[in-house]
C-alpha cells in the first residue's frame, strides 16, 4: 500500500461508522462490474465457511491490529 493509501485509510477510518459505510460501499461500486468475489452469494456462501471454521475450532483468529501488521509487512 502506498503512503498516500495508507493515509487516506488512516483518515477513513477515523470518521464515524456510517460514513464509513458509505465510502466502503462506494469503493466496492467502483469495482469493475465483472468483480464478483466479495458481493452477493459468493461473499454470503464465505461468510458462512468461515463462522464455521471459527465455531468448529479449526482456525486460527488473530487480531485486526496484529492483521494489520501482518499485511503491511507483506506490502
């Protein structure tokens, strides 16, 4: 992630809960429209795995803090 994606998110999400919601359903508008990974069934069927991957105790759940790091380390 570039600095300037870093600060823009660094900003976003220090805006309260609903206008975040508006940006992060802008951004996902904005995709191209043949991008069907995280919206409609696919994303409800994904959902679905992974609350039973965690109910089942077969995952390994870290923290959005630690995930973070985890990401940008990766960037």
């Amino acid at each position: 992630m570039t600095k300037d994606a870093e600060k823009l998110l660094e900003n976003a999400l220090a805006l309260e809960e609903a206008e975040r919601a508006l940006i992060a359903a802008s951004l996902i508008d904005s995709l191209d429209p043949g991008f069907e990974a995280y919206s409609g069934e696919s994303w409800e069927k994904e959902v679905l795995s992974r609350l039973q991957q965690i109910d089942s105790g077969n995952t390994h759940m870290v923290s959005w803090t630690e995930a973070r790091k985890q990401i940008l380390k990766e960037s």
